[in-house]
C-alpha cells in the first residue's frame, strides 16, 4: 500500500498556495506519507520548490496540460511519478469534438484521417 498525500492549495484559489502546499506536504511526510503531491503545480520554481521542501520522499507531479516541460526536465528537477489525469481522455474528446465540427459545418470526412487503424487497435486490445 502507497500513502499519497495531496495538497490541492493550487485548485482551490488560496491565496499562496506555494507556500501552503509546502507547509501541508511537509507535514504529510512527517506523519508517514509515502508520496507527495501539489495538484497545479505547473513552473521548473514550483515543482523544484515542493521537491526540495520534502527531500528524500517522492513527489508526484500532474501534467494536465503543455507546459513545455518534458519528462526528462520533471526527472532532473526530482519528480519521481508523473500522472495526467484526464489529460489523454481529454485529448481523445477534442479529437472527436474536431471531427464533429469537420463533418457538420464542413461536410468532410477529412477528420477522420488522423483515426487509429483498425489493425493496430485490435493488436493493441487483444494483448
């Protein structure tokens, strides 16, 4: 069993969420916590801010949008999971949304070029 605490100071509008997320996630590591994690955390100073305040244990960083970062800057900066939420099911709903709109206001099927393969989908379902 994995204990992750969050600190959500960054979803629900406080007003330094920083440093309340710091002074909630170091509690939560001195009370046992496994993993730590700010959701909305977003900037290499915020992510290597929360990694420092609770050296040696685990942060977990939400990547729910392009920052720009990649994985390998959230691993130099000590992040040692990476989640996405919804991310990649978002990402598949504009794609349909995309498609949509194509098809109702423009009446091409152009939109579906981008589809995944049927051949590929099956090998992929049926390991």
């Amino acid at each position: 069993m994995v204990l992750t605490a969050r600190a959500e100071c960054f979803l629900v509008g406080h007003l330094d969420p920083l440093t309340e997320a710091v002074r909630r996630l170091q509690a939560y590591s001195e009370a046992g916590a496994d993993v730590l994690f700010a959701p909305g955390i977003r900037t290499r100073e915020e992510i290597k801010a929360v990694v420092d305040a609770v050296r040696p244990k685990p942060v977990n960083v939400l990547m729910s949008a392009n920052t720009g970062l990649r994985v390998a800057d959230l691993a130099s900066l000590g992040v040692r999971r990476v989640s996405v939420g919804s991310g990649l099911a978002r990402v598949a709903w504009g794609a349909f949304l995309a498609a949509s709109r194509e098809l109702a206001e423009g009446g091409t099927f152009e939109a579906l070029d981008g589809a995944a393969p049927f051949g590929q989908l099956n090998t992929l379902f049926d390991t």
